[in-house]
C-alpha cells in the first residue's frame, strides 16, 4: 500500500470516530434538556393525530394538515425492522405521508421514557414523547438535533394552535411554525 493510501485511511477513520463521539454526546445533551422524569405510555397516541407544528419550520407549509395513524402490532409485522427490536416489545407503528406525498411507515419502542424509533428497517434514533395538555404531545427526536413536533388529537385554530406553543416552556426561545394552514 503506498503512503497516501495508509495516510487517507487513518485520518478517515479519526475523523469519522471523532463526529460519532461528537454526535453522541449531542444526543445526550438533547435528552438531558427534554426529559420529564415522566414516562410516557406509548398506547396512549392509538388513533389519529394531526401532524400541526414544527420546530424548526418545515421548508414549505401544506394545505391541510395532515394525520399520523398510530396503531399497536407485532414486531414481526415490522418487516426488516424486526431485527432491531428486542423480542417481546410492545411495537406502536406510525403512518403518515411525508413532504412528498409518500406514504411512510415509523415504529416506536421501549420502556423508558427516552425511546427508540425506526426508519427504513435499520435507522434507530432516540425520541422522547411528552404528553403536554389535553389532546397535545411533542415529539422530539434527539438523534436529528432535537427535532420537535406537536401533534393535536383535534384540529386547532390556529390561534388555539399558538397560545399552546406559547404555554411549552422547553420550546421557549426556538423557532418553530404551523406545518399546515389552519382555520382562525
């Protein structure tokens, strides 16, 4: 192997362990600053949930807002996810279609109050769900920044919608935007 090579490969792999260890610790920090104390019980998101607010503000805003179906199952019927989850776990499946229209399905376990979520059968981050009012929970995802989203159980106005994002204390100060137009 010439030097080059063996050069490009060292420093490849410093770098590469350096911004694992730099993301890790990121993750953390965002789960220290989010947690409750409070777990959550993942049934309790069953049903449909209007996707209403990001922070940060998605790229675009849609016409309507649209709904998350959450629904519980099997880890077997994950597909190639299964392979992710511990057998036995208690799976809650989302379905929703993204910002191009595409039909997307996520998966959520875990017991603690920090969970696991699962994309495209192999991409597991760390979420945290907090039951904030009634018929309001945030999501946030911890291992893309601290990505927060409000899901409502009803379809607000969207001045109902802004005097709930002004009572969330945790989201004070960050810059988030309805994802959809809603009614006054």
């Amino acid at each position: 192997m010439s030097r080059w090579f063996y050069w490009f490969f060292v420093t490849f792999i410093i770098v590469a362990s350096e911004m694992t260890c730099a993301f890790t610790i990121e993750e953390e920090k965002c789960i220290d600053y989010y947690k409750t104390g409070e777990e959550f019980d993942l049934n309790e998101l069953v049903g449909d949930w209007f996707v209403v607010y990001y922070w940060p503000p998605l790229r675009r805003q849609k016409d309507r807002c649209e709904v998350i179906k959450f629904s519980r199952i099997t880890s077997s019927g994950m597909g190639c996810a299964s392979s992710n989850v511990p057998p036995g776990s208690s799976v809650i499946k989302s379905t929703y279609k993204n910002s191009a229209y595409k039909v997307r399905d996520v998966f959520y376990y875990g017991t603690e109050e920090v969970r696991q979520q699962i994309r495209d059968c192999n991409r597991v981050s760390k979420y945290i769900f907090v039951d904030l009012f009634d018929g309001y929970v945030m999501g946030i995802n911890c291992s893309s920044g601290g990505r927060g989203v409000l899901l409502a159980k009803t379809l607000p106005t969207n001045e109902d919608l802004q005097s709930v994002v002004e009572d969330i204390s945790v989201m004070t100060g960050r810059y988030g935007s309805p994802d959809c137009v809603l009614a006054r």
